[in-house]
C-alpha cells in the first residue's frame, strides 16, 4: 500500500508518518523511486502501536523508542521486555526532583530489601524519587510506614500480571503491559483520591468551621 493508503487505514496524518519514519519509529517502506515507497501489514500494525502508545498512553516519544528496540530484540528476555513496558508507562519524577537530586537510593535499597525485590528497569530510580519527595515533606517513607502501599502494590500486581497475553506475541506483550499500568494506575488514583474525599466527609468526622 502507499503512504495515502496508509495514512487512511491507520487514521494517522501523513506528517505524522513522515515524522515517525524520520524518527527510525517507522520502518521505511520498500523504495519505488526518489519520493515514493510500499508498506505492508507490517507497517501498519506498528503504525498503530505507536498511536495507541501515543494517544492512550500518553507515552514519549523517546521512551516509545526504547521499547520498540525491546520489542524488536528478540533475544530480549521476557522480564526484560516487561521492564521495558513498565520504563515507559512509568511517570516521570525527575521533573519534580531537584537538579543535583537523584532520589533517596539507600531508602529505595532498603524498601526493596524488605520486601526481596529486585528491579530490571529504572524501577529502583523511580522509587528512589518518590521516597525523597516524601521526605522533604516530612512524610512517612520508612519501610515500616509502607505497609498499606506494599500490600496493595502486590494485589494490584497479582490482578495485572495474568491479563498479559502470551510473550511469544511480544508487541501485543508490551502494549498491554504498557497501558495495564497507565490506565489501572489512573483508577489507583481516582479510587484514593474518592476515598480521601469520603474519609474527611464521612460519619464522625468534625469540619473546621
């Protein structure tokens, strides 16, 4: 098929196309001359993944390309690929860190410890950061403190894990890890931003005038 064609079966604007081929995104399609090419169903199946990355899980640009080299690398290791999706459906902490901040790493050592986890992706430098926000506020961050958020980590986890498809599809492996955690992580947040509302509402609970 052209790009036109292309273009309308995936409901991308060829400039967009244009983009993610000059972005090595996209494949390039087989050369029929100076300014045209042929795609198959190959392109459009990753023209779409890429959308769906884009649009549902609002993922960038740059951490869609290292996933699709994870995807790609068929030597990649199922556990690594899924590190992968998680790196990119990860929210991004560095902006609300400080420049010279790179986390709270002896916390994060330590949570993992408690909990015999280890982390392939950039698990460990998220949680490092989240630690050390929580400590400049004066906020609880020890793992003794964490109980409630461990436990429901590890629920959420055994609930998610089984949805994945099989890994020899290894695209449709990493799109759904990808957008699994983008969107139950958006209901985590709703669900706990309507139970802190309930809680200083419900009965027994004084308003200060």
């Amino acid at each position: 098929m052209k790009v036109k064609e292309l273009s309308v079966r995936a409901n991308v604007p060829i400039p967009t196309i244009k983009y993610y081929l000059r972005e090595g995104l996209l494949p390039r399609g087989e050369s029929l001359g100076e300014t045209k090419a042929e795609y198959d169903e190959g392109h459009l199946a990753r023209l779409r993944l890429i959308r769906t990355l884009v649009e549902t899980g609002e993922v960038p640009i740059a951490r869609i390309r290292r996933l699709l080299d994870a995807i790609d690398d068929e030597t990649l290791a199922t556990e690594d690929l899924l590190a992968a999706a998680m790196d990119a459906a990860a929210p991004d902490l560095r902006a609300a860190a400080r420049e010279d901040d790179s986390g709270d790493r002896t916390g994060a050592e330590a949570l993992l410890g408690h909990e015999n986890w280890k982390s392939t992706s950039d698990g460990q430098g998220q949680l490092a950061r989240a630690l050390a926000g929580l400590r400049r506020l004066g906020l609880p961050a020890d793992p003794d403190k964490l109980g409630p958020y461990l436990d429901a980590a590890k629920a959420i986890a055994g609930q998610q894990r089984p949805l994945l498809p099989v890994p020899e599809e290894r695209a449709e492996f990493a799109l759904r890890a990808v957008l699994g955690s983008v969107l139950y992580g958006r209901l985590l947040t709703t669900l706990v931003r309507l139970a802190m509302e309930n809680a200083t509402s419900g009965p027994g609970v004084t308003r200060t005038p």
